[in-house]
C-alpha cells in the first residue's frame, strides 16, 4: 500500500510541475507564423465567403475514392482463404473495373487538368 501511495504522490507532483513548466513558457503573445495562413491556405481571421477552387474539391473528391478503393482491398489476402475466394475475387474485379472506367471518364472530360 505504501509504494502505491508513493507512486500515486509522485505523478500528482510530476503532473503540477510540469503544468508549471507549460505556463511559465508557453508565449503567450502570438507572433506572424501563428497569425498566418495555416495549411490549406485560408487566411483564418478573413472572411470565409471566399470562393473555393472547383478543380481541388474535384480532386479531394478523387483521392477519396481511391483511398476508399485500398480500404476495400486491403482485406484481399485474407479473402482467399474464405470458402468462396473466386466470388470475393470476382467482387474485387467489379469494385476495381468501376473505380478505373471513373477514372477514363473523368480523365477524358478533362476534370484532371489544371490549365484552363
């Protein structure tokens, strides 16, 4: 029971000092690398009625559905060793003829191209 008590006193105390340790340097005042645009580009204090690029939602939108195309695979290893592998196989083939007859129609509409 001592060395419970001990353990339980000692991380109290290493979880106060260390909150200490936070707010003593921590920088309060926020500089120009935090006040500017983060990651996706958007100035975060301007306005948020900024039109948005439909060519990069269109392709978010496709590497959506292509990481969504590798979570439906992934498990394909696994799968042979199921009862019916050609029936899983064969779903697999359908799941990866739709995903890439997109990708011609999307590539032939010119959704893929930058320049206008």
């Amino acid at each position: 029971m001592n060395m419970i008590t001990f353990m339980i006193a000692m991380s109290l105390a290493l979880s106060i000092i260390l909150t200490m340790i936070n707010f003593w340097l921590a920088q309060m005042a926020p500089d120009q690398e935090k006040l500017s645009p983060y990651e996706c580009g958007f100035d975060p204090l301007g306005s948020a009625r900024l039109p948005f690029s439909i060519r990069f939602f269109l392709v978010a939108i496709l590497f959506l559905l292509f990481d969504l195309e590798i979570a439906l695979l992934l498990p394909l290893p696994w799968a042979v060793q199921l009862n019916t592998p050609i029936t899983t196989l064969a779903w697999a083939s359908v799941l990866i003829l739709m995903l890439t007859l997109g990708l011609v129609y999307e590539w032939a509409q010119g959704g893929l191209e930058w320049a206008e």
